[in-house]
C-alpha cells in the first residue's frame, strides 16, 4: 500500500513537473518569434530604405540627363 501511494505522489510531481517545463518553453518560444520578427522587420525596412535611395539617385542622374 505504500509503494503505491509513493508511486502516485512520484507520477503527480512529474507530472506538474513537466506542465511547468512546457509552459517555460512556450513562453520562450513566443519571445523569440517575436525577436525574430522585430529582426526580420527591421531588416526589410532597411532594405526597402536602400531601394528607394537607389531608385532616387537614377532618377535624379535621368533628370540631369535629360536637361543636358
């Protein structure tokens, strides 16, 4: 009778053990989504900001061009 009794407090902790490791991974994995996301946004907003630079300087030289 003990056995038993000492089994199922061993497998309750376990468990609740593992509900609170799942839900630490979950909590991590959600803040490095959205890390990730920040990064990727940041990046494609400096992208697009390089382009538009570019596509400013060739107009610009096509305007002086066409003066000439």
């Amino acid at each position: 009778m003990k056995k038993v009794v000492l089994t199922m407090a061993l497998v309750a902790m376990m468990s609740v053990s593992c509900k609170d490791q799942a839900a630490q991974t979950e909590e991590t994995a959600v803040e490095a989504t959205e890390a990730v996301d920040t990064a990727a946004v940041d990046t494609a907003a400096a992208a697009v900001d390089t382009a538009a630079a570019a596509v400013d300087s060739a107009a610009t030289e096509v305007k002086a061009e066409e003066k000439k």
